[in-house]
C-alpha cells in the first residue's frame, strides 16, 4: 500500500505557535515530544515502506520534513516530498500525490493521512485501516469518529447500508453549522477523520466526474501550470459530498484534531486544578486555565479561570477558553494589515 501524508498546512488557530514558517504539524508539544508530523510519519510506516511513502508540502517546509524524518533515524528519498508551488487545499494535493505515484509504478491502493491529528496509536488503527482494503474495489474509504460534541469544524457522515465492513456513506457534511452538527449527533452521524483510502483508478474517475477543473489542470505538464489552474478546493467539498461511491469505517479510537488551543486543553493532562500551564508558574485560586510562556518566564495566576495564554517571543495571546476557534481571525486580521 502506498501513502500519501499531507503536511501543507498552517494550521492558523495555533498562532503564535504556528507561524507561516512553523506550522502546528511541525510543532513539539512538550508532553510527548515529538511532533504530529513525526507521530503521523511513524504510524505510516506500520502501513507503507518508507520508500511507498508521499509527502505533499511546499518548499518553505521541505527541510522541516526532511529534519524531522532524520531525527526519527530514518533516510528518507527526497523524490517522494512533493512541492506544490502555492497551497490549494487538500484536493489538488491528493491528487498530485495520486498521479505521481501513478506514473512512477502504476495503479495502487493509496491511503491519505494528515498531519494535524493526534491518535491513539496502537494495533487497532492500524488493523482498521488494513481492513479498508476489502472495500477499495467499489468504494473511496473515510474512517468514521464517534463525535462527542457539536463541532463545526468537522465533517459529517451518515452511515447507511451495512457493508462487508463498515458502512455505504448516506451523506457526507463538510463543516455544518452549529444547529446541524446537533441534529447529525442526535442521529448517529460520525465525524470524517479526515484520513481516506482508495484505489487509484477510481479516485481519479471521482475527481474525473465531480471536479473537471482539477482533472483537467492536472494535464499540464509543468507543476507551476497545473497550479496556476487548479481551483482551490478540498477533497471534502470537492469529492466527499458529491460521490456516491463512499464508505466508511468507524475507528474506535482517541483521536483529536489538534486545531485550537481548546482542542489541546481537551487532550493534555490537567493539574488538580484543571489547569495545564507550561512553564515555570505561581498559581492561586486559579481554575481551568491553558497557559503557555515563552523560555522559562515564570507565570503567575491570581483567581483567573478559564483563561487560555500564549506567551511568544514577539506576541501575546489572550483569550477565553471556547474561544480559540476564532484565532484564526487574528491571523487573517494580521494578513489584512500586511
Ligand atoms: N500539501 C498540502 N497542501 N497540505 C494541505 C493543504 C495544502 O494546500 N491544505 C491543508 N493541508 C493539510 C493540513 O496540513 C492537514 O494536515 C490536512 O491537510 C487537512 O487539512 P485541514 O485544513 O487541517 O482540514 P480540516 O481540519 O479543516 O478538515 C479536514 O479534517 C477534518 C478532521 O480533522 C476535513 O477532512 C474534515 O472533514 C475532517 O473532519
Ligand atoms: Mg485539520
């Protein structure tokens, strides 16, 4: 099996740790660490041989991947980091990894993993996405999440018809708004992983039917070209809600897309206090905190709760906690403002 690992990502509601330059793929939490991009690099490698394995990023990341990979203790071929010349989402990359792979050794099963997420590692994961294979003559694979809230930042997937394993998709939902995320947990929905599985040839007969433009600008012979072209869109929107050919698996495992700062309070282990503070800190009568500082300066917490902190070299961030989706906003301020 083949593998593709997209790691292009900036992974915006993480600023200030996630800069343009560092991305939250790239990022060492303290309490494991490793990156993601390293965890998600070992656990491909229970699937595929290093040298069946794809990296989709751009050239600013190319040697972060590369560091990274060499401080795991592996060699890794160069020729399989791809470098997309500007960022298009998620469709595009899948697809150039798919048509690399194509032309170098023909048709193959193609799993796609991203780089964000933490996981419970472990046998089953890779058990449950071995098994996927069974359905890839008919079916493009996701792997299902029981949901445990009403997260917008998700997509959605109605199992239907019961399958060899696994389940006929009914509708696939990318980012719903609040009120349907809550109608779609009430009726059993799961959340899309955001990890897939298919067998060459029939993605390609997807993005064929559901997304000409993508097809299409993929014929140009020069990279630049194609993505000069190519529309902006992601395989969720692009093909997952459109195709009638999905499946999923439900995957009962811990897994957290690591996006915000809420998302990582939620994960971490907290204090007795409930709070996570990293770093040198004096705390009093302070609950439920997620606080972050820069090289060893000392915090101190006088009867705050629910406060998220992020304390950088050059940036301070300060918000309530179930807010942090909106950093993101920051971010694109910033951007506005040049
Ligand atoms: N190479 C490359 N190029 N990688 C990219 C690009 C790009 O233009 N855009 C995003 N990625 C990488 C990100 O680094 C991440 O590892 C992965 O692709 C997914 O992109 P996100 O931008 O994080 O997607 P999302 O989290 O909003 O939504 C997806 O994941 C959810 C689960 O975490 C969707 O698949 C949802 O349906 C899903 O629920
Ligand atoms: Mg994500």
């Amino acid at each position: 099996m083949k593998s593709i690992i997209l790691a292009g990502g900036v992974g915006s509601r993480l600023f200030p740790l996630s800069r343009e330059y560092y991305p939250k793929q790239f990022i060492k939490f303290k309490a494991f660490e490793k990156s993601l991009f390293q965890l998600t690099f070992e656990r491909t490698l229970k699937l595929s041989n290093i040298k069946d394995i794809y990296i989709i990023t751009n050239e600013k990341h190319k040697f972060l991947v590369l560091g990274q990979i060499e401080e795991l203790g592996y060699n890794f071929n160069e020729d399989n980091i791809l470098i997309e010349p500007i960022g298009k989402n998620t469709l595009p990359a899948i697809y150039y990894g798919v048509k690399v792979i194509k032309e170098r050794d023909g048709e193959d099963t193609v799993a796609v993993f991203p780089s964000d997420h933490l996981i419970e590692d472990g046998a089953k994961f890779t058990k449950t996405v071995k098994e996927g294979v069974k359905l890839t003559n008919n079916y493009l694979i996701t792997f299902g999440i029981k949901p445990n809230k009403p997260h917008t930042g998700y997509g959605y997937i109605k199992p239907g018809e019961k399958l060899d394993v696994g389940y006929k998709v009914e509708e696939f939902k990318e980012k719903p708004d609040f009120e349907t995320a809550k109608k779609y947990i009430k009726n059993g929905y799961l959340w899309n992983s955001g990890m897939f599985l298919f067998r060459t040839d029939i993605f390609e007969e997807e993005v064929r039917k559901h997304c000409p433009e993508v097809y299409e600008a993929f014929k140009e012979e020069d990279i630049n070209e194609v993505y000069k072209k190519v529309p902006d869109i992601s395989i969720d929107y692009g093909i997952m809600e459109k195709t009638d050919r999905v499946a999923v698996i439900p995957l009962n495992i811990k897994w957290s897309d690591l996006g915000s700062f809420d998302a990582i309070y939620d994960v971490f282990d907290k204090d007795e206090n409930g709070n996570i503070i990293y770093g040198e800190n004096v705390v009093l009568n302070s609950k439920n905190n997620l606080i972050y500082t820069h090289s060893g300066k000392l915090a101190s917490l006088i009867g705050v709760k629910d406060l998220i902190v992020v304390d950088t070299k050059d940036t301070l961030l300060i918000c309530n906690k179930g807010d942090s989706q909106k950093v993101k906003d920051v971010v694109k301020n910033l951007k506005e403002k040049g």
